[in-house]
C-alpha cells in the first residue's frame, strides 16, 4: 500500500510492533502501510509520531507505549534513548537472544542462500551471558572510548554519540562499562577546566582533547588510560600524569584496580578514526597484561582485543573446538590481532602462522607467543589480501582460521584460501551479513558448512559474534580404471531393492517433504550404490548441481534403510 497522502510528517497513530529489523527497529502497520519504530519491541502497541514519509513506508518516534510487550523491559540507563549505543535495552535478555539468532539464521537465510530447515539442523544454540539478579547484563566491556566535546553552553562534557550523529550525549557512568571509566573521566574532564585545555571542535577542526581511551584486564585489574590529542603534546603532563594517578589509592581500595599505563595518540587527521597512527608512553608500561585461554597477553592502546573477556574466552573455545586440531597439524589464523586464538591453538599444531595488517599487534604478538613460552608461532605483518594469494603455492594447511573486521574477508583472500585447499576453515565472524556471503562463496566452491553457533559478547546492542565450521568436500583422488562389460553383470542388489518412485513415496508418507530423483541420485553416490551411467547429470559437464539439503538426505538413507539397500 502507497502513501498516496494518506500521512504526514507529525501525525500521531497507534501501531501495534509485527517485526523488527537486523538493526533493532520495531517495525509495524497502519492501515498496511509500514512505519519503522525505534525503541519498540514485537509485541508492543504504541502511540506514534511520524517523521518521515517514503512511498511504501514511513519512519515514527515513539511517543507512549499504550500497551507494552511481554518482552518489554524497563531501561537501566537514563540516556538510553538518546545515545547510539545500546539499541536494545528496553528488550529483556531472553528476547535479545532470540533477536541475534534470528538475525543469523535471516542472514544465512536471505544472503547466503542456505535452507532454513538446513541451518536449523546444524545450529548449535546462541551462547548468552549470566543474567544479574535486576534482570540486566551490565560492566562486560574492558574498553570504552568516549568522545571529548562541548555542550551548548561551553560546558566541556564527555559521553557517546548519539546514534548516527556527532552529538555527544553526555555520560560518565555508562553501564555496560567498568565503574573505574566514571572516576577517570571525571578527574581528565577537571584536570582539562583547571588547566584551560580545550576540548576538540569537530565544525571548527581545532581543540585539543579529542577522545579518552580507557581499557582494563579483567583479570589482572590493570587500568590503561590513553588521550586522543589534535597536536603534539599535552600541557602541564607531568601534573596531568600525577592527577590520574592520584586516583589509585581509591580505585584499589573500591575495585581492586589501578592504572598502570597513561599514554597519548596525536591524531591531526580530519578523520572519523579515533586513535592517531601511533602512541607514545607518558608514564608507566606501554602495555597492560590479561589472561585468556590460560595465556597471557599484552595489550597495547592500538590492539585489537575482544570487548568481553568472559564471553571471549567460551567464543574462542568454541573455535578451537571446531578446529579440532591434531597432532602435527599445520594452521593459519587469518586476521590475528594480538595473536589471541593463534597462540591458544599452538598447544597441539606442528606450527601456528598469524596474519595481521596492524604493526603494533603484530609486535605484540610475538611478544606474546614469547612471554608464554611458545616456539612453534611465526607472525606476519601484512594484508591478507596481498599476502594470501602471492603465496598460496607455499603456504600448507590443515587448518584455518579467520576473524575479520565488519567487511568480512576480501574476494582475492577467499580465493587463495581456496587454492590452499585446508581441510577445515574455521570462521569467526562479528557481522553476519558478510559472513552469509562469505560462506555463500566457500560453499559453491568445494565447503560445506557443518556447524554454526551464535554468541552473545555485546548485550542490549544489536551486534552478534558468530563462529563457524566449515570442512571440504571429499574428493576421489585416487582412482583405479577397471573395464567391465554390461552385458555380464547384473544389476545389484541395491538397485533392485526399490525404484525412485517408491523411494520418493516412502519419504512423502515419513517426513511430509518431496525429495527428486537427483537428491536420491547424489544421495546413492555418497552412499557408494552403483547408478547407471550420465543418470541425472547435469547437461553442462561445468555446471554445478545444487547440494541436497541434510534433513533430505537424511530421509532419503533412512529409505535406502528401510529397503534393506544399505
């Protein structure tokens, strides 16, 4: 249904949320026209007002909730509205959970063409966190960067973004975070006003103070603080550097925590990036150490490191359980950062080979690999996308495994991945849109996808970590010709025991689907029963016929069973 001037900017209706998008928007109808909601949840009935008009569908803020849905909850933050950053919050954890998965499945679903029924037999179920006795998932977060600006009175404030602005909304306190952030951007925010030290202005591209880095190790409590600066120095550092270190006898006594590094990152750029190119130490380690998968890593202020550690370490386990490593293997980990899930599979590899494009995590890595005692790693500074294909030739593996950013992974690395050939790929994935297509393009050429399972590092945000396993189809590599004439042989046993059509009926009566002569077809040959010559082959010798989904084949033995074929 159009618009056809049925509606207007500022209209107030009452819409009952049908759905909700992959980015957290409820979605429901008026009169068979669509408005998309933020910060509703299916099931909610509520007042709304309209703020934009398209064709076939609108946009609404809510108003009121008239009726509220079971899987409503109260928020736990008061600028949850406002702020971009937990896009769920008013949902409870159980309904969030579904949300991923479903977001998953739907992508799988919708980009990468797999079959429902397929993926619902291989999901392993969503890993979530431990719920608080409020019902809320709060402080999983071991980083946070927060914004430095000024409010409209001048005021210098600190916060998140609004969502897809740079409006920062002011918040010292959030709770997804440590409760050691409020402290430290409490005391920068007074060093700044007690100094006369300028907050950066984005319209006017000057200022100084840009962001505030803060990152701890959950399980070494050490504190990392890192400023953000539009120039070369900070003024005062020295007086700087005692300030926040004068909050050390509080945050051990409250927290048991301390800060052990204070650095800073000079970013003159005009660039939406936060951190500059490179850092330098003003007092204390360049490093904070934490432990994951019983080893220990240095983090330095540009490392990539997971968020959650708790939610982390049974992601990672999950991948190395996947990987299944043996003896004597050999595995690449795509994509390594600090070389986290690389040294964890080294325990049982011949040898363990990391790729990353960052020089700084690469350098941590091997010091990682080296304070953890381990000999067998060898780590690579490098575009995996340059890299991969100039030396698939050489490059053996068993196994690999890749954790790439938001993108996904580039054509021209899929591609020498292919050529590698390893006999399991194991994929670790934050968005599971351009992981669908990644696994669409794997799986039409030689893989096939054996197991996925979601998980749940960032709750009461739309985001969700997927890890998958990926194995390669068999091939017949080693063949012997043998020459028999038809005329004596006989046709088996296998084949007389039913024709397709009975094989079909028998399968329609049992599960209630229809199966083709070629899902028996392809089924026989996996199953080693002899087919007559060309029987349902594609008319193109190059062309690929689609792989017979699972719950099918699955049917299709327990015929070949029931009529004593196998």
């Amino acid at each position: 249904m159009g618009n056809d001037n049925l509606y207007k900017k500022n209209d107030i209706l009452e819409i009952k949320i049908t759905d909700m998008t992959n980015e957290g928007e409820g979605v429901g109808k008026h009169d068979g026209f669509a408005f998309f909601v933020k910060d509703t949840v299916i099931g909610d009935v509520a007042s709304v007002r309209v703020t934009k008009l398209k064709k076939s569908y609108g946009y609404a803020r809510l108003e009121k909730i008239i009726d509220p849905s079971p899987d409503r909850v109260r928020p736990f933050c008061r600028v949850h509205r406002q702020c971009g950053g937990c896009q769920i919050q008013c949902m409870s954890y159980e309904a969030q959970l579904r949300f991923k998965g479903n977001k998953v499945k739907n992508n799988l679903i919708r980009i990468g063409g797999f079959d429902a029924q397929f993926l619902e037999s291989i999901a392993e179920p969503i890993n979530g966190m431990d719920v608080s006795k409020s019902g809320f998932v709060t402080g999983y977060r071991n980083k946070a960067q927060f914004p430095v600006g000024k409010d409209k009175n001048g005021r210098i404030i600190t916060g998140f973004y609004a969502g897809r602005t740079h409006s920062i909304i002011e918040n010292t306190d959030c709770m997804i975070g440590v409760p050691e952030n409020r402290l430290i951007l409490e005391k920068i925010i007074s060093f700044m006003n007690e100094e006369g030290i300028s907050a950066y202005d984005e319209s006017l591209k000057e200022g100084l103070v840009r962001h505030i880095l803060i990152r701890k190790g959950f399980y070494s409590n050490e504190i990392m603080v890192c400023i953000v600066i539009n120039g070369k120095n900070i003024p005062e550092k020295e007086k700087f550097v005692s300030s926040l270190t004068s909050l050390n006898a509080v945050l051990k006594n409250e927290y048991g925590s301390s800060i052990e590094s204070i650095s800073l990152s000079e970013n003159t750029k005009d660039t939406n990036v936060i951190m500059g190119e490179s850092f330098r130490t003003l007092w204390g380690k360049d490093t904070i150490e934490d432990k994951l998968m019983g080893l220990t890593f240095s983090i330095s202020p540009l490392s990539f490191y997971q968020v959650n550690p708790v939610q982390t370490e049974k992601l990672y386990s999950q991948a190395l359980s996947y990987a299944d490593i043996q003896e004597g293997e050999e595995v690449w980990d795509i994509c390594c950062g600090i070389g986290t899930i690389t040294l964890a599979m080294s325990k049982k590899a011949r040898m363990v080979h990391g790729i990353e494009i960052v020089p700084e995590a690469i350098e941590d890595a091997v010091k990682n690999a080296k304070a953890n005692g381990i000999l067998n790693s060898e780590f690579i500074c490098a575009p995996a996308e340059k890299y991969l294909p100039e030396h698939s030739d050489e490059i053996q593996a068993d196994v690999i495994v890749m954790d790439p950013p938001r993108k996904g992974m580039d054509l021209s690395a899929l591609s020498a991945i292919l050529k590698v050939s390893p006999k399991k790929i194991v994929y670790v994935s934050c968005d599971s849109a351009t992981l669908a297509r990644d696994l669409k393009y794997l799986c039409e050429n030689g893989y096939e996808l054996k197991k996925y399972r979601p998980f749940d590092l960032f709750p009461n945000t739309i985001h969700v970590e997927t890890v998958c396993l990926l194995s390669k189809l068999s091939e017949a590599k080693n063949h012997i010709s043998v020459q028999v004439d038809m005329d004596e042989l006989d046709v088996t046993a296998a084949e007389s025991k039913a024709t397709y059509e009975e094989i079909q009926e028998w399968v329609q009566e049992k599960y209630g689907f229809h199966v083709t002569h070629l899902n028996i077809a392809k089924t026989k040959r996996k199953c080693g029963i002899i087919e007559r010559q060309n029987y349902n082959l594609p008319k193109s010798g190059d062309s690929r016929s689609p792989e017979t989904p699972k719950e099918k084949e699955k049917a299709i033995i327990e015929a070949f069973r029931h009529f004593q074929m196998i």
